[in-house]
C-alpha cells in the first residue's frame, strides 16, 4: 500500500474508534500500536512507552495539573455567583443588562479557570434560573452562557493554547496574549447581540423592563468577594509578561493563591471540600495527560508510516490559493469539532497542518486563535457540544432543542470573528507583537 492509501484506511479506523465512544487516550493507543504492528513488525512495538514517557517528561506539561487544581478550585466554590451577581448590580439598567452580566461574569471566570465546562457550569447554576427568573426568554438565557463559558479555552490560562504551544512548538506566553484581543472581541460582540435583542423586546413589550435598582454602596460592597480573584488575574499577567516567572511557576503560584482565597472566603476548608478539588484536578489532568502521551505515540506513528509528511506535500502540491486552503482547513475543523474535542484535534492535527500553514506564510500563532475559536463553535453544536449538556444540566426546565436554537445566533457571531480576524490579524496580533516583540 502507498502512504495515501495508508493514511485514508488511518483516517476512517480512526473516525471509527473514537466514534464508538472508547476513552481517546485508549482510542489513539490502540489504533497506533495496530498499524505499527501491521506496517513494521513487532519489533516497532519496542518504542510504544518510550514514545509515551519521553512526551510526558516536559517540563512544561507542569502547568497542565496546576491550571487544572487552579479552575477546579475556583469551580467548586461560589465565586461564579458572586462575579455575576457583582456585574449584575453595574448592569440591571442597561438594556439586557442580565444577560450580559452572565456573558462578562463568564469572561471573567474564564480568564481565572481557563475551562469551558466548568465556566458554563459555574455561571449557568445562578445566571441561568435568576433569567429565566426575570422574563429572559429560555433560548437566549442558555445561549448566552453556552457561548460565554466557551471562552475558556480562549482566554488566558487556557489549556487549549498550552497542548497547542507544545504541538507547535510556539511560545506559551505569546499564545495566551494573543487569545486575550479575539476573547475581548467575543465578549463584546456576545453582549452587543444581548443589548440589540433585549431592546427590540422592551420596545415590543415595557413590562418586561426591569425595576430593580442598586445604590453605589450595594454596587460596590458585591465587588469586595470578587476583588482578590481579579487580583490573581492581574498577578499572573504580570508575572507571566513581565518577565518574572515561567508559565510553570505562575501557575503553581496562581494555584495556591486561588486555593488559599477558596479556603478564606468560602470557607472550604473542610476535608469534604477539598477532597472535590483535589479529585476533580487528578481526574482531569490525568484524562488530558494521557491523551497527551496517547497522542504522540499517534504522531510516532503516522511519521513512521510517511502519512504526516505525504499528507503536509499534498496538501502544499494542491498549489491552492492560501485563503482557499486556509477556508478548507477551517471547514475541516468545524466539523472535526462537532465529534471530537479540542485536545485531540490540536495534537492529532497540528503535526500534519504546521509544516503546511509554516509553507504557506501563516503565523502560527495567529492560527491558534482561528483554531481555538473554531474549538468553541464545535463546544456548542452537536453531537458532542459539551457545552450545551452541562446547560440541560443546570437548567433542566429548558428542552434541549431551546438550548441548542438559542446558541445558533452566537455560532453566527464566532465564525464572523473568525472573518474579522483573518482580516485583520493585528486583533491577536497586536498584543503579543508589542509586549514580546516580533517573532514566533
């Protein structure tokens, strides 16, 4: 068999197993030691848990667990409410000022978690029930967290840009600046979508104009809960672009900081409490890591066989304008994030795209938030849209086909980001280019 036809029986075995619900570590293991014992023998097998061990021993993989221990310490407390009900109280006379509350309170928590699920988790348990509350309708209640809580993989700390930093070999520390311009760009194109609709509805119909009203002082007492986690936020981004830490140092810092808080102004100091935090960061951590090591020991594979490079030549041989190669790598991923999650696509992708998008002239870094964004949509659309699962599970009064309607116009919203940043690159650009300087 040629490498092509290797590679297209690798793509449909692939799309099979992981299709049929196998954990993706077990999935991307047992595809890659079938073909390396098909194609090379037994003996290839000798170098499956080298492979495996040598990935996992980057130093930098120490900022996974951390940033983890970091979001599930911040999840398991009420600091979600707290941050919504604090720009609630800026908020309530501003048309639509409830549902962009929720939408700020998930860029906000985003930017302490860094995860998608657990920022729709955390804001959606008290945004969603107080809209629904006060006349939201149920489609724009749902979506609007459904999209805010996917800027978790977005905005910095975030995962995502980590497993791309070291598929790509790309600087941490620029790729999470550059997610800050585009995550900005969400959120404000997110809540003006709120403010337009929410108008139109009051014009329609005033009753449904809120009454409530906050004195100064109740305004700024709601901010004194969420100060000290803003603060971690500034903390890390000062040590993180000031030059005064490593991302694996900052974020055993911003760990402990966030627990300590956790433990001061929760109160969650008890063994029950930390044992959900501490379980919840092992069980994730342990899940990403080992789709980390499954996925190079995939990579191995496919550059073994010759599939990653025959793959990288075709696609460059296509001699395809580059917007056009650029719209079909876009339209792949879209669908590839409707089935697969964000983790195994950049690893499983990013070794066969980067030599492609690098032939091409397209910065890398750049590119990562083209993907990211594309992640997002993939998190609320099915079938798997995680996302709109943990919505029907904190609002389980709201039929799943609403959830899934009510995020269709933020869907809209994400791939006209895309278009704007692939016109105007300097939105990720920019930030990065001026605090880093130039360069890669």
């Amino acid at each position: 068999m040629s490498e092509t036809q290797i590679g297209l029986v690798l793509l449909v075995v692939t799309l099979m197993v992981l299709f049929s619900g196998i954990p993706i570590a077990w999935g991307l293991t047992l595809v890659s030691v079938s073909f390396l014992l098909v194609f090379e023998g037994p003996t290839a097998l000798n170098v499956v848990g080298i492979t495996i061990m040598d990935e996992l021993s980057s130093f930098a993989l120490l900022t996974i667990p951390l940033f983890v221990l970091l979001g599930a310490a911040i999840g398991v407390s009420a600091a979600g409410r707290d941050i919504y009900e604090s720009l609630y109280r800026w908020l309530v006379r501003v048309p639509g000022g409830l549902v962009i509350a929720n939408i700020f309170a998930c860029g906000i928590f985003s930017a302490i978690c860094g995860s998608s699920p657990a920022t729709a988790a955390a804001i959606g348990k008290v945004g969603v029930p107080e809209m629904l509350k006060r006349g939201i309708p149920p489609g724009l209640a749902t979506g609007a967290i459904c999209a805010g809580g996917t800027l978790g993989i977005l905005i910095p700390p975030s995962i995502t840009m980590i497993l791309y930093g070291l598929a790509t070999e790309t600087s941490i520390g620029r790729l999470f600046l550059a997610g800050v311009g585009p995550g900005i760009l969400l959120v404000v194109l997110f809540a003006l979508y709120a403010w337009i609709v929410t108008l139109i509805g009051h014009r329609r119909n005033p009753q449904t104009i809120p009454e409530e009203h906050y004195t100064l002082a109740e305004k700024m007492k709601g901010i004194e809960k969420v100060a000290p986690f803003i603060a971690i936020i500034v903390a890390i981004a000062y040590m993180m672009y000031g030059g005064i830490a490593t991302p694996s140092e900052i974020a055993a810092v911003s760990a402990a900081l966030a627990l300590a808080l956790v433990m001061v102004i929760y109160k969650a100091w008890h063994l029950r409490d930390l044992w959900h935090i501490f379980r919840d960061t092992v069980r994730e951590s342990t899940m990403i890591l080992m789709i980390i090591g499954a996925a190079a020991l995939f990579s191995y594979m496919m550059s073994l066989l010759y599939i990653t490079q025959t793959a990288a030549e075709a696609m460059v041989n296509l001699e395809l304008n580059r917007w056009v190669l650029m719209a079909l790598i876009n339209v792949f991923m879209l669908v590839a994030g409707c089935f697969l999650p964000p983790v195994a696509i950049i690893l499983m992708l990013m070794p066969i795209l980067t030599p492609v998008l690098e032939a091409n002239g397209f910065d890398l870094i750049w590119f990562a938030v083209i993907l990211t964004i594309n992640m997002e949509v993939g998190l609320i659309t099915p079938p798997v849209g995680l996302n709109l699962y943990v919505l029907k599970g904190v609002a389980p009064q709201v039929p799943l086909p609403t959830v899934l309607l009510g995020s269709l116009p933020f869907v809209l919203i994400m791939l006209f980001a895309i278009v704007l940043i692939c016109i105007f690159p300097e939105i990720a650009l920019w930030l990065p280019d001026t605090l880093m300087g130039p360069g890669r």
